[in-house]
C-alpha cells in the first residue's frame, strides 16, 4: 500500500478540499439542522479526494509516458517514473478511482435532489464527468490542457467555483452571490499552488516542451503574476469578511497571510526555480488553514 499512498500525494488533498469546507460551512447556518446536511458534507468530502487522487495518479501516468518526468525533475520521484508502479497498474488505479469518484458524486446528487428534480440532478452529473474528465486530460493524452498553459483556468473552475459554489447549491439548491467572493479567493490560491509548481518546474518543462503559462510567459513574469493572484485573493476574502462578519474573532483567518507574505517575498527574490520546491508545501497547506478558518468564522456567524 505505500507506493500507492505515495503516488496519491497526500500532502495535495488538503487543498482539494478546501473549497468543499468554505461551501459547507457557508450553506450550515441556514441548512445544518436539515437531516441530509451531513450525509452531503461527507460525500463531498470523499468525491473531492477521490478526484483529487484520480488528478495526482492520471499525473504520475500522463508525465511519465511523455518522459516529462525524467533525472531532471525537482521534487520526489513519481511511482510510474520510478519503475514502483508500471503504467499498466497505474491505467488501471486510475480506472478504478473515477468509478470510485462517480458512485460518491451519484450518491450526493442523490441525496440532494432525490428523483424529482431531474434536471438539476444532471447538470450535476455532467459536472461530475466533467471533473473526472478534467482530472485525466491535465496531462494523458494528446490533447493535454497542462501542456498547453489551460492549467490555471481549470484549476480556477474545479478548485474554486465547482468546488465552492457547487457544494453550496447542493443544501438548499439556491445561491447567495455573496459566496462568489470565497469560491475566487480559494481558485485564485489553488491557481497559486499550481503556479508555484510550474515555476518549479520551468526548466524541464521547457525543454520537454510541456508549455504551461510559465513556460509561455517566462519565469520572471510568472513572478509577477503570482504576486497578482495572492494579492488579489486577499482583497476578495477581506472584501467578503467585511461584508459578512460582526465580531472580531472571525478576522482570526488573516493569520493564514502571513505565511503568504513570506512566500511572495521568497518568490520575489527568486532566481534558481529549483529552490522554491519548499514554497509548495507552503501556499497549499496555508491555502487549506484559511479556509478552515474562514469556515469556522461562518459556522460562528
């Protein structure tokens, strides 16, 4: 079992699920006391990871196959890379994961929409496929979208509105705009995590010619907008904490920025992308303690 719990890359799941706990923790006042509350909760959770493990397998299989994981990546070496998985074993965990991942989305939808409203039940059945769909082709096949730079838009839909917005609709089947502004805050982090591995990465994906938007703009301009997407992120939550929160202790979450902080100025002063490997751990990890806090904040509103 530990090349797999290796290969799933645990240390990932904690920012796949953060748009799930601001959704949950957004829809419990109004919706904690109906029966279904925390059958969703729980079914988010574990569709969201199974998503997320699907993501970080179809990755170790996608990366391999096109030799982008080679002696020249920064970071621990992939299963399939390694030779402790062959690709066959890995196709066939990834298989097994997106049924896994589509028999808990069924479930939710289920358990949120029942039989009578069908519609609603398929778009959310769509999202679903689309979601496992999105999960592979980052980097399997021909047509990869992260060999292309569409990365960050992805991560921007499933990370942060899919995630955050879809778990809200799913209580009370209704949405508040005003949930828009966290839904923007965690895609633009989970974006920044992604950035921050490209950047990483930059140098070997270039010469494997694995075109992400840093390898498109170049390391210096990936700087820049990084800076942007931390910043901009701040501005979203605090705009929404504003207008949402009445006690000073819910502004607790503003602790979660000061890791941030220190991550724009490491990165500002960058000059060898191998060197931010430790900067990933950082912003992905900070990313999951904000929206914990921010969460507990609305669960205390």
């Amino acid at each position: 079992m530990k090349k797999w719990i290796k290969a799933a890359r645990l240390r990932t799941l904690p920012l796949s699920i953060s748009g799930i706990l601001l959704g949950s923790a957004a829809a419990f006042k109004e919706y904690h006391t109906q029966n279904n509350y925390y059958i969703i909760v729980i079914l988010c959770l574990l569709t969201t990871l199974f998503f997320q493990v699907l993501s970080n397998y179809a990755n170790d299989y996608g990366d391999a196959v096109k030799g982008t994981d080679n002696e020249n990546r920064v970071g621990p070496k992939r299963a399939v890379q390694s030779g402790e998985i062959t690709k066959n074993q890995m196709k066939n965990a990834m298989i097994i994961t997106s049924v896994l991942s589509l028999i808990t989305s069924v479930g939710v939808i289920y358990v949120s929409f029942g039989q009578e409203n069908f519609t609603q039940a398929l778009i959310y059945l769509f999202l679903a496929l689309a979601s496992v769909g999105a999960a592979i082709k980052y980097t399997v096949g021909k047509s990869a979208y992260g060999y292309k730079g569409m990365g960050d838009l992805f991560v921007f839909i499933f990370f942060g509105l899919v995630s955050t917005l879809g778990t809200y609709y799913l209580f009370g089947h209704t949405l508040n705009l005003y949930i828009v502004f966290p839904a923007i805050g965690i895609g633009l982090l989970s974006i920044a995590v992604l950035n921050m591995n490209n950047m990483r990465d930059v140098e070997n994906d270039t010469i494997m010619k694995k075109n992400t938007l840093v390898v498109k703009i170049g390391f210096e301009k990936a700087k820049q907008y990084h800076f942007f997407l931390i910043v901009f992120a701040a501005i979203v939550f605090n705009v929404f904490a504003i207008n949402s929160f009445s006690k000073w202790y819910q502004y607790v979450y503003v602790i979660g920025f000061i890791p941030l902080l220190k991550n724009i100025t490491v990165v500002g002063k960058a000059k060898n992308p191998r060197l931010l490997d430790p900067e990933l751990k950082r912003i992905s990890l900070t990313t999951f303690l904000i929206s914990l806090l921010l969460s507990i904040a609305l669960i205390l509103n």
